[in-house]
C-alpha cells in the first residue's frame, strides 16, 4: 500500500522531503521517479517532473525553489513510483498525495 503524504510547497522555497523505504535491505537496480499533474484523469496534464532520487534506503523528493516560483497553479496530484529491476515486474506506486502550493506575495 502506498503511503500518503501532502506536500506543502512555499512558493519560490527549495523543498526537500526524504521517507524511508521499508521492508528491503538493498535498492540496488532499482529506479524512482515521480510526476505532479492536474488530476488522476487519463488526460491529466503533467505539470512537473519531480525529482526523485535514492539515498541508502530512503527516496529524496526535491522541488526547487526556481521551479516552483514559476507555477501559476495551486493544487495538484503527485505519485511517486519505485520500478525493480527484475524484468516483467510492473511498478510499486510507493507514495502519493496532494501538492499544495502556498502563493508567494512579495516578489
């Protein structure tokens, strides 16, 4: 099951979030990589790729702040799935949730 968290993101702040992976000893082989879009819709425009990486055992989501002072919307879906590298095995939706944009005022 796939863990839910929301993410609070200030505008025009670097955001870091990192969350453990439990119940394996070793990532190794395996990927990341996550997206936000505008909903869970089929046709759901993809707003931005997030960037999702390993560190040990944990998945580090970053946004950068020059990424987020640039978006005009406010909220959203992200997901982040983790792929193993045994072939024919489908993707592991890890962690999911709502993106939540607090404004930036002063510019």
């Amino acid at each position: 099951m796939a863990l839910r968290y929301d993410l609070l993101v200030a505008q025009g702040e670097d955001y870091e979030r990192t969350v453990p992976v439990n119940g394996t000893d070793s990532l190794a082989g395996w990927s990341v990589t996550g997206q936000v879009r505008d909903g869970t819709s089929p046709n759901a425009v993809l707003l931005h790729d997030l960037d999702v990486t390993f560190s040990g055992l944990n998945v580090v989501l970053r946004i950068p702040g020059s990424d987020s002072s640039d978006w005009d919307w406010r909220l959203a879906r992200y997901d982040v799935e983790l792929r193993s590298p045994t072939p024919g095995l489908v993707p592991t939706r890890f962690l999911h949730g709502a993106v939540i944009v607090d404004a930036e005022t002063t510019r």
